[in-house]
C-alpha cells in the first residue's frame, strides 16, 4: 500500500493520468473488502481479496504502467486467461450464493449456473475488449497490441477473447460437475468459507 501510494502521488506529480488512473483502480480494489462488509453486510474470504488485488495489480499497474505487455510477449495471454477463470468463479458464486440465499426463494438448475457463469465471463473479456478499442482510439494507445504484422489489433483482441473463453469454460464445466455430480471442485473451500462468515445469508 506504501509503495502503491508513492507510485500515486509520483504519477500526480508527472501528470501521467492513465497510469495514475490505473494505480487509483488498485488501491480502490483494496479498500472493496470493507465496502461489502458496511454497504452489504457481506465479509469477503481473504482468498478472494487476495486474488483480485494480485490479478488487478498484475494486469494493471505490471501490465500498463510498467509496461509488462511490451515487454514479455505472454503476459497478455496469461493475464486474459486467468481473467477468464477469475470471472468464470465470480460468476458461478454469485448464481451459486442467490440459488442457496435464504433470501431469494428461486431454484436453478446446475447447468443454468455452469452457463451462466461462462456467459458472465465472456461478457466481461468482450467489455474490455470494447474498453482497449475505444483507449487505442480515442488516446492513441496500444493496448490492443497493434504489431508490424497485424496493425488492426484483431490477431490480439481474438487470442484474447479465445483464451479468455477457454478460462470460463474450465470453471463453469468443473462447476457443473461439481453441483450434477458432487464432484471435486477446487473452489469448493472458497464457497464453504464465504458461507460461514456470511451464515445469515444462507438456508439453514
């Protein structure tokens, strides 16, 4: 957060204002755990916390502002990857959490919650896919990785979106197995402790 806070305040002072918007969005990431805790009487596991505050720290401040995209010609797929199975577990856990929500009386099948979550996922990559067309074309940016190549960007926006639809589907299929079948899911503890810190939300 120290150092975060120092990257701040030097971007400020360069008028770098995308990278400083980048670092804004990180240090905002970590405050979100206590934003759920007091708007929605929600606690976040650590382990969720702590995933997204390394992804967006990976793909924004070590992606874009130290320029890790340029530099390592598999971040992009790796991060659009992770994207994917990161989305693909935010989406089953919220179909998942509402289908056992003491809360909501609505039951959903295990294969509208697989499909949502692949769904949810793919929507996402292809929002920010329209969010690096519209920086590349409004500021002059390259986040779409316009090579010698291929100066439009497509060969990168659809290894991105494809790999990013692989990452969803990995997680909603092992989802759907997990529900249909009972069986392992490597996300399985998350839910379990998302339950217990949050029991007033859920069936007993």
């Amino acid at each position: 957060m120290i150092i975060l806070t120092i990257e701040w305040a030097y971007l400020l002072y360069e008028t770098q204002w995308l990278s400083l918007f980048l670092v804004s969005l990180i240090i905002i990431t970590l405050f979100a755990p206590s934003l759920f805790k007091s708007k929605m009487d929600l606690e976040l596991p650590a382990e969720f916390h702590f995933m997204a505050v390394i992804f967006v720290f990976a793909s924004l401040y070590l992606g874009e502002v130290q320029e890790f995209y340029q530099r390592i010609w598999w971040w992009d797929i790796a991060l659009h990857t992770t994207a994917g199975l990161m989305m693909g577990i935010v989406g089953f856990l919220m179909v998942y959490i509402l289908n056992e929500s003491k809360h909501v009386e609505l039951q959903m099948s295990a294969a509208f919650i697989a499909l949502f979550a692949f769904v949810f996922a793919v929507s996402i990559g292809t929002i920010w896919e329209i969010y690096e067309f519209f920086m590349d074309q409004v500021f002059g940016l390259n986040m779409q990785k316009e090579m010698f190549t291929d100066p439009s960007g497509l060969t990168d926006t659809m290894w991105d979106m494809i790999v990013n639809a692989l990452g969803a589907f990995v997680i909603s299929f092992t989802g759907w197995m997990y529900i249909r079948k009972q069986r392992h899911f490597f996300i399985k503890s998350l839910i379990q402790k998302f339950i217990e810190k949050n029991p007033s939300w859920f069936r007993r």
